[in-house]
C-alpha cells in the first residue's frame, strides 16, 4: 500500500469512529514492502483534538546564602 493511500485509508477510518477518544488509526512504515495502518487505543482525549501552545516555566531564583554567622557554620552553633 502506498502512503497516500494509507493516509487516505486512516482518515476514512477516524472520520468514521463514533468515539474517537478510544482510539484512532495511524500510518506506519512496513519496511520496503510499503505501508500500513495501525490502530492505537487508550489515547486522552485531549490527544485527539487540535494541540494546544505550551508554556514554560520561569526558572526559579537562585537559593540564597546561609544567614547564619560565620562560626555557628563552621563549629556548629553557639553551644560549643
């Protein structure tokens, strides 16, 4: 089968489901012999609608020094 064909047959096949958040067919490589449909279950529904922007995540600021005095960190508190 030739990738436009396939392509084609995919898209008959999704148009035609009645639940398409259950699965949906997609066209895979078969090697030299040509291609091949395949169907995947369990996707989200948010998977089958368009693709949404994302956003990134700011990074977060630098952890600040230890406020503590000089000796407390090096012998180990005011105990000592």
């Amino acid at each position: 089968m030739t990738r436009e064909a396939a392509q084609r047959e995919a898209h008959r096949r999704n148009t035609s489901l009645r639940r398409p958040a259950r699965h949906r067919w997609f066209v895979r490589a078969a090697g030299a012999d040509g291609w091949t449909l395949v169907k995947v279950a369990g996707l989200p529904a948010g998977l089958a609608g368009p693709l949404k922007t994302t956003t990134e995540a700011k990074p977060r600021p630098p952890v600040p020094d230890d406020p503590r005095p000089a000796h407390w960190l090096n012998v180990g508190g005011p105990w000592l």
